[in-house]
C-alpha cells in the first residue's frame, strides 16, 4: 500500500506491463488486477482489451482485376476456353471461343489473384464493402461533359439569331442606335462567360474524395474596387469601424470632388433613400408620440402607406393655402420670372469656402443630443449639476454647493463657504497649540467610585454611620420582598450623608473585586 500511495504520489516509479508500458498509478484496482485465467506473471492491462484476436482477420479488399502470372502455353487442367489456371471452363467470363485456348495453344490468359479474407458481423454485411469512391467522379466528368456541350450549342445558337438579325436588319434599313445595340449583343455573346470580369462566375467547390462538387459559388466581387480603409493609409485620417464596416468622414477630403469614388458614409447618409426613410422614420416616431397605433420595425408598410398619405394631404394643404393667398393678394412673382441662379442657388445655410474649393466653414459636423434634459438650470443656478468636484463630492460650479436642490448664492456663498473654512482651520490650530502646553492639573478629591466631591463638603460621621444601617435594610428588603411593609412612605429629601452611604453600598458590576468589598 505504501509503495502504490507512493506512486500515485509521484515518489515512485509507475508499474511496467509486458509491452514495457507505464501503467497508470490512478487506475482503480478492480480494473488493473487480471483475471485468474490469463496467468499473468506482472502487472498488465491486456485483459482490458481484445486479447483474443485473429489472426486471420484483415480489413483489406480484393485486389480487382490483378494478375499474377502469364502462361505462355497450355497447362494440364487449366481452363480450356482461355487457358487461365483459376477457373474451370464453366466459370470462365470471357467471350466463348470457336476453339479453346486447350487446342489452339494461343492467346493464353493470365491467371486471375485469388483472396479470402475472415470478415467479422459488420464487414459481411457492409453494403458499401470495398466500394471505391474515385470511381465516381468518372459519373462526374460525363454529365459535366453534357452541361459544358449543351452550353456551347445554346451559345451557337443564340450567336446565329443575332447575326441574322443583323442581316434581316442591315436589308431593311435600319436606324443606327438599333444596329449599334445589337452589334453589342453580337459582341457580348462571342465573349467566353469566363471572361465578364468573374462578377458572375459559379465555381465549383470539390471537397469529396473522388473529386465531386458539395456546392456553388458566385463570385460577387468586382476585384477593380479598392476597400475604403485601404483609400488614406495615414491614421489621422477617417476612422473606420470594422465592427459595423462604417467610415463616416471623408477619407481624402483635399481629393477632387469629380475623380472621388467615395465621400463618407455621411454623404450617402444624407442624399437619396437613406434622407427618405430617415424621413420615415421620424414621421412614425412623431405619429407614435401622438397617439396613433404605428410602428416603423412591427408594422413597415403600414406607416410607409400613412407617411404617403400623409404627405399627399400635406401638399394639397399647401397648394390651397398657397391658392387662397394668390387670391386674396394676388401673384407678383408671376409677372417677372426670377433668374434660374437664384431660385436653385438661395439657401438658409451658410457655407464658407476657401479658393481651392473647400469647406472652411459652415459645414461642422452635427453633435447628437441626449434623450436626457440637457443645459436645464433649477433653482437660480448658471451651472448644471456636476460641473463642479471636489472632495469626492459633485456640485454646481457658480456657487461650490454639494447640496443638489440647494438655492444658488453665486459670489458671496463662495466666500462665505472660504471664510468658515479658514474660520476651521484657524481654531483647529488654536486646539492643537493648546494642547501642546497642557496647564498642571489638581488633585481633586474623589469619593467612592470615583464621583466628584465638593471642596466645601462636611459629612458627619455619626449620621453617615446611621445612614449606612438604613442602606443595609433597604438592600436586605430588596432581597427578600416578604420582609417589605404593606404601606411605604417615601421621602423625596436625601442628604449627603445618605447619598454617600448609597455610593459606598452600590455594587459596580464592572469591578473585579467586587465579590470582595461587603
């Protein structure tokens, strides 16, 4: 026991089997210990395996169609159609000959490699046994075959009824967009589909053993692009978020506008549909907070027909407004027509530009408010809550309060706040030099436990004396309530000779020497 706790404890070396295996210390006794009909010398864990193997039993398959020896005449009890020494003339497979290779002596066939083989349960009744599956991807090939030659006559076809519209076109006299059209149509159907760019080419995955194809992939790429992070390699330049593959700013902002592929997100945020359903969004909130039932993600087509509607009574609105004012006070834009410039060029917009073109001011991008209430003064307050810290304390800036629904008392409540702490500061040092030069104190004279005792006070003895009797009474009377009279005077006068007594016959149950004193 000792040498197996040992073991398992790392100061031993571990047990060797047969094979000259370490075997596990951590292994439970009732599976390492071997039966008694194995006749195990040493330690072993053969038992726990298949020990009774067969030799015979093998996982190969027949060698099909391998030979192992070419006769070159006939043999004595060889087939007598081929001349093989494997099988009889009954079982030969090959075509029955006008005279057998027995007395033709020619064309003798070469003997056919016989194997058996010890298959187990599983191997005997495996029906994919010994099937190879490269064979397959000769299926494969053929119907490729077929799908590549249906193509090419398709493509011909489709070449041929071009060309003889072209003809039927060019007799007729057609126009010359017509022709130029369909000469591009030519053109593109002499163009091989593995050459448009590979934007929409399928390619086939193989990942099976004989080469078969699990799957198609459309190439969606159009490999010309360049990714918007790779346009400015300087890291001052646009961030780009790979998380939502967002780049907000400009990525080459001094570039010129006409050769620019791409601007920013916020240029394509602000144009076009991205402006419209921003639209819609903000129509559904808006109808929401109103008290309609619309919601843009639950019910989208919904409150797209209503901002639509919306829209089409806003513009009939207008136009009548805009009727009933030309009405009432007549149209002078009408009779002289504004210039073109003006009317597409005013905005209420300010944009300043420098003489290279670009934005210097008038275009700063736009800070996004809070949900919460923002710049809100309670209480006369010129600051918010939290402009100002000290401490570990938040407060407002204007007047250094750390009271949240404080009044606000600006100038002089700072002062004031600085006056009484240096009014602190100032008597903390008085205290402290006070008690550095601590004045000689008297010994004042204490009585029993410690209580003060006046100066002046006289007690005499003779009535201190008696009052410790009654004091010694009372004390028995508490002990034993029988001995307490029926009708209990009291007297609300107490001398210092009975007060005394009382501290000299009071019990303090914090002294260790109490037990001791009566």
């Amino acid at each position: 026991m000792a040498t197996a706790s040992a073991r398992k404890a790392g100061l031993a070396p571990a047990e060797v089997d047969e094979d000259g295996k370490e075997i596990n210390p951590h292994i439970p006794q009732y599976m390492s210990s071997a039966p008694w009909y194995i006749n195990s010398q040493r330690p072993t864990l053969k038992h726990q395996k298949k020990w009774k193997s067969d030799p015979n039993y093998t996982k190969s398959w027949y060698d099909r169609g391998a030979k192992i020896f070419q006769a070159e005449k006939y043999r004595k009890g060889a087939c007598e159609n081929c001349g093989a020494m494997t099988h009889e003339a009954k079982f030969c497979v090959e075509r029955p000959r006008i005279k057998g290779a027995k007395w033709t002596n020619m064309h003798i066939a070469p003997d056919e490699k016989i194997e058996t083989f010890e298959l187990d349960y599983d191997g005997k009744r495996d029906r994919w046994n010994g099937y190879d599956a490269s064979a397959y991807a000769r299926v494969i090939e053929k119907y490729e075959a077929r799908d590549e030659a249906r193509r090419k006559y398709l493509k011909e076809q489709q070449l041929k009824k071009l060309e003889e519209k072209n003809n039927k076109s060019d007799e007729e006299g057609a126009s010359s967009d017509d022709e130029f059209e369909d000469g591009l149509k030519v053109d593109e159907a002499k163009i091989d589909e593995s050459k448009q760019m590979d934007f929409a080419k399928v390619e086939k995955r193989r990942r099976t053993t004989g080469g078969g194809s699990t799957g198609t992939v459309r190439n969606l790429r159009i490999r010309e692009d360049v990714a918007k992070y790779l346009l400015n390699l300087d890291v001052n330049s646009a961030y780009y978020d790979p998380k939502t593959r967002s780049m907000r700013e400009d990525p080459l902002p001094d570039a010129d506008p006409n050769e620019k592929f791409y601007g920013g997100d916020n240029r394509y945020r602000s144009s076009g549909q991205a402006l419209e359903f921003k639209q819609l969004n903000l129509h559904a909130w808006e109808a929401f907070e109103k008290g309609q039932d619309i919601h843009m993600q639950a019910a989208p087509s919904q409150a797209e027909l209503l901002y639509k509607n919306y829209k089409a009574i806003k513009e009939k609105l207008k136009s009548q407004m805009k009727n009933t004012i030309m009405e009432k006070y007549g149209n002078a834009a009408s009779e002289e027509e504004l210039p073109r410039e003006l009317l597409l060029g005013q905005s209420e917009k300010e944009v300043e530009y420098d003489r290279t073109g670009r934005i210097v001011k008038g275009m700063e991008a736009f800070v996004p408010r809070s949900k919460y209430e923002e710049d809100v003064y309670i209480n006369n307050h010129t600051s918010v809550w939290g402009s100002w810290w000290k401490d570990h304390q938040w407060g407002y800036k204007c007047c250094k309060q750390t009271v949240k629904n404080s009044y606000c008392t600006g100038s002089a409540g700072i002062e004031a706040a600085e006056a009484v702490a240096d009014l602190m500061k100032a008597n903390i040092d008085r205290k402290a030099a006070s008690e550095e030069t601590t004045a000689p104190t008297d010994e004042k004279n204490l009585a029993t436990w410690g209580s003060d005792v006046p100066n002046d006070l006289i007690l005499n003895q003779e009535k201190l004396a008696e009052a410790l009797k009654k004091e010694d009474e009372r004390k028995k009377e508490e002990k034993d309530e029988r001995k307490r009279k029926y009708n209990v005077s009291w007297n609300d006068e107490v001398t210092g000779e009975e007060m005394e007594a009382y501290r000299m016959k009071k019990v303090h149950h914090d002294d260790p020497m109490k037990d001791f004193l009566h």
